[in-house]
C-alpha cells in the first residue's frame, strides 16, 4: 500500500506530495510556494523590528511573524527530514494493512480512520476560513494595511502600486502557508489515533490469550510463546510512539513556548481593544491557537488514558493462573506517554497569570 493510498493518513499526505515535501522534490513547486513563505516571513521580522511603540500593532505583527516562523519551521523540518517521515508512513501503511484483516479489530479501525479524516479535512476548511479572514480583515479597518505587517528595505509597501501587488501577493501566498501549517497538526492527530487502534488491537490479542487458557489441552509452551508475541507487539506499539515523538517533539516544545506568549499577548490586547473588528479578529487568532494546541494534547492524552488500559486488561485476566515464569512477562507489559490535558491546561494558567500581570502594569 502506497502511503498515499492509506485512508487514515492520506489527507494530510497528499497536501505534503503536492507541495513536494515528500519524495523527490519539484523545485518548480518550492519557487512557488515554500521560498515565497519564507521570504515573506523574513519581512515579517523586519516589521517587528521597526514596530516598537504600538503595543497593538507590536502584538499583531508579533503573532503573524510566529505564526509564519513556525509554518516555515515546520516544513523545513519536514523536508530535512524527509526519509523519515516517508519511512515512519510506511511503517503506518503496512500496519494498517494487517489490521484490516482482522475482523475483530476492524470495526475500530475504520471508525478511527473515518474520525482521522474528518478531523484533518476539518482541519484544511477552518484553516482556509480563518486565512480568509485573515486577509479580509485589513479591508474593513480606516486606512491602508496589508494582511501581514512587512517592511521592503527602501520601498514604500504603502504606496501604488506596491500595496497592491503585496495586497495581492500576500493573499496568494495564505494558501501554500495554510498547507505548509494545518498538516502537520492533523498529521499528528490522526497518528495517535492510529496508536490508539494498535493499543486496541493488542487489548484483543490479550483478551483473546485469556480464553485460550480455558481450552482443553492448551499447554503452557503455546500460551508462552502468544504471550510472547503480545509482549513484542506492545514494544512495537512503544517504538511507534516513540518514533512519532522524535518527529514531534522539538516543534511541540518550541510552539508551547511561543504560542504561550502570544495568548497571553493577544488577552492583553484583547482586554484594551475598542474596535468590534479588531476584538473579533484577535478572538479568531486565540481560537486559531487554542485549536491547534488542544489537538495535539487531546490525542496524545488518549493515548496515555488507553496505555494505562493495557495494565488494566492483563489485571483484569486470569493472570494468577498462569506459571510463574508467564507471570513474570506480564509485569513487563505498560507504558506511559508524558503529553496530557494536564499539561495543556498548565500553559493555559501560564499564559493567564502573564495575561493577568500584564493588565496590572498597563492599568
């Protein structure tokens, strides 16, 4: 089964084969989408340099430039390390492919996977939804603004035609920006929920293992060596986690930080605003932010809930029947993965006692 051809991660992969961040790279597609981003996101920068003084324009300007660093960030990541992603997909792919011959387990598969593909298509439409928003919204403010605050060393981005033709670049430029950012959150969600299904299919096997020991003539070699393989099957689960966590895990810690500063920014200027379009479009930054972090933390908070299932299925057994040395594997068997609710809700506090304090000195 070709990557592409998986239903659970296909969404989120073919964005990533079009733009030719997977597989070899088309350079035609690079000069008109991934360098423009990067361009702009380097004027992006210029901007926040020179926007001292305004504390509104300073803050919006602020989310924009990190938001776009971020996306620029992100697909950097993806292509340096493209042989990776295209291998763990692979892995996905062959997995997904041996669990759907398995009858028991293929209710919850497709569930999963129809729940995995409306979340990454739900994902792409709000994201171009609050793209468009994004670029309308200087159109309903006195005076001329572009979408995203930039500064053109020696040109005038405020005179004609210029404004126009950066009007016009800017809103072309939203789209390949919202490919290059909304996939990689879904693809991260729909990966844990494919975990999620592995954990499922490995809670089967050891149910299955608990009525095996009541069959007659059932010898305990045969029971050891399923038990065996249930083991290797959790330490597989376990590297799948893991490998996902290595694709991850630099890109979550650097958007817990900035994203939480942000929030706390936007809540500040959120809270002195006195213009409707303005309060409306921060409200839909926060909610941009919120979404994306709560997908990642949701999932991954999933997956810990059901690892913590494992222990609970073998307990749960006849595991007091068995041998000793069938006794001693068991113990072997559970894991736990650190990104929780927990966790998200503390960034939350974080952010509102910097909000809060923030306030304070302003008043």
């Amino acid at each position: 089964m070709l990557i592409e051809e998986c239903p659970i991660i296909g969404v989120n992969v073919k964005v990533w084969l079009f733009w030719s961040y997977l597989r070899r790279p088309r350079l035609s597609r690079f000069l008109v989408g991934c360098i423009p981003v990067a361009v702009l996101n380097v004027f992006q920068f210029l901007k926040l340099y020179s926007s001292w003084g305004d504390m509104s324009e300073l803050i919006i300007n602020g989310y924009f430039t990190v938001l776009y660093f971020n996306l620029v960030l992100r697909t950097s990541f993806l292509v340096i390390n493209r042989r990776k992603f295209e291998t763990f997909f692979e892995g996905v792919a062959a997995e997904y492919k041996l669990l759907e011959k398995n009858d028991e387990i293929r209710p919850v598969l497709e569930r999963y996977t129809r729940r995995g593909r409306m979340l990454s298509i739900s994902n792409l439409w709000l994201g171009a939804f609050i793209s468009a928003c994004f670029v309308t919204y200087p159109l309903f403010v006195p005076g001329r603004g572009l979408p995203y605050g930039v500064t053109v060393p020696g040109v005038d981005v405020l005179a004609t035609p210029t404004y126009e033709v950066l009007f016009v670049l800017q809103v072309y430029l939203t789209f390949p920006a919202c490919c290059m950012y909304i996939p990689f959150t879904s693809f991260y969600a729909t990966c844990t929920l494919f975990a999620l299904v592995q954990i499922a299919a490995l809670k089967q096997r050891l149910g299955r293992l608990q009525l095996d020991t009541s069959v007659a003539g059932r010898s305990p070699g045969t029971l050891f060596a399923e038990l065996k393989e249930c083991l290797k099957y959790h330490k597989q689960i376990i590297q799948y986690v893991q490998d996902l966590n290595s694709l991850v895990t630099h890109l979550c810690l650097l958007e817990f930080l900035s994203f939480g500063m942000m929030l706390c920014a936007l809540l500040f200027l959120l809270s002195i605003s006195n213009q409707l379009a303005q309060m409306i479009m921060i409200g839909s930054y926060i909610f941009m932010i919120l979404s994306q972090m709560f997908a990642f933390y949701w999932h991954a908070n999933e997956v810990l809930e059901q690892s913590l299932g494992i222990g609970d299925a073998i307990y749960n057994g006849a595991w007091p029947d068995y041998d000793e040395p069938i006794r001693k594997k068991l113990i072997k068997v559970g894991n736990v993965y650190p990104m929780t609710l927990e966790m998200f809700q503390k960034l939350l506090n974080v952010s509102y006692s910097y909000f809060t304090l923030l306030r304070r000195v302003y008043n």
